[in-house]
C-alpha cells in the first residue's frame, strides 16, 4: 500500500494531476480487486500535516481508493497547505487498513457520561472518528499517534482540543474503528 501512495505522488508532482490505476506500476492484484476503505497521513517533521480517507467501503478497489486519498490529503486537507515539491523528500506515510468499524452506544451502568465507554478503547490499537449530529463538526483521532494519548479516557480532552468546541458527548455519534497499519518510517 506505502508503494501505492508512493507511485502516486511522485505521478501528481510529474503530472499535476491523479493517476489511474493503469498509469502505476505492479499493482498488486489484492489491491486492485478488493474494495477496503483506508484512511492515508503523511506525516513532515513527525507531525501530521496531511490526511484523507473513508470509514466506509465507497465500492471502488482499494488501490483507487489509495490513490483517491493520497490526492485528496495533499491537495484537499484544507486544515494545511498542499503538499509542494520539496516537502514531498521529508515526509512520511502513514496507511490505515480499515477492517471494522461501529457505532458506540452507552448500556445502562454507562448512562451518566462517555468517559467509562471511552475508557474501554484502546488508543494504541482504535481510532475513534466523531461526528456532530448537524454535521458541523467531526474529528478523527488515529491509534498511536500522539504520545500524550496513553488511556481512553484522554480522547475527551483532545476531541475539544480538535472539534474547536467542547465535547458534549450527546450531540455526536462516535465510532470506534480498528485498522490494521503499514508505514514507511
């Protein structure tokens, strides 16, 4: 999959533009018929700075999907500027297999708040995605990527650090998902 992301950049950065699937070299076959949903992070100077993906299967094989991604984080994250030329030597490349995904609900005994369900995620292992009701606001929280993330209960104070709001768990629904990864660093 790192190769995938690789042949694509350097194919925007020639061209200006996405790649089809034909315009790469040895796509592995798995790759060109399975249809996952991943999420790509390309990382500069060991801080994320680029990222897109899916949580949900979009019908197109997972190496369209890779190569939709890899564009849409360089050229589309409007949280930073477009990856340029020279940046394009210093990255690194993060690739989040998505292999399930669900819906967090509280039981009963959990009813008071999300921090006893929140606990339960392991931020090592899960990633967890939230999403506002209205769709206003969503943040995504990618396993082991930050140091100061030891416990689950630490997503409360890093979701309003990233939602730009405070976390009122009642207004979004959150997911957990589990992913397998391959990186390049």
């Amino acid at each position: 999959m790192i190769e995938l992301v690789q042949q694509t950049l350097k194919f925007y950065f020639q061209k200006l533009s996405a790649p089809d699937i034909q315009d790469l070299e040895n796509v592995p076959t798995e790759l060109s018929e399975a249809t996952w949903s991943c999420f790509v992070t390309i990382f500069l100077n060991w801080e994320v700075r680029w990222s897109a993906g899916n949580i949900k299967k979009t019908g197109v094989s997972l190496a369209e999907e890779l190569i939709i991604n890899t564009v849409a984080a360089i050229s589309k994250d409007d949280r930073f500027k477009p990856l340029n030329i020279t940046e394009r030597e210093q990255i690194k490349i993060r690739v989040d297999n998505i292999t399930s995904r669900k819906i967090l609900s509280r039981s009963q005994e959990d009813a008071k708040n999300w921090v006893s369900v929140l606990s339960k995620i392991d931020p090592v292992k899960n990633w967890i995605l939230v999403i506002k009701k209205d769709y206003t606001h969503s943040a995504t929280i990618l396993p082991n990527i930050d140091p100061k993330l030891v416990m689950g209960t630490d997503y409360i104070w890093i979701l309003g650090w990233k939602l730009w709001e405070d976390f009122l768990e009642d207004e979004y629904i959150i997911y957990e998902i589990e992913t397998t990864i391959e990186t390049d660093h």
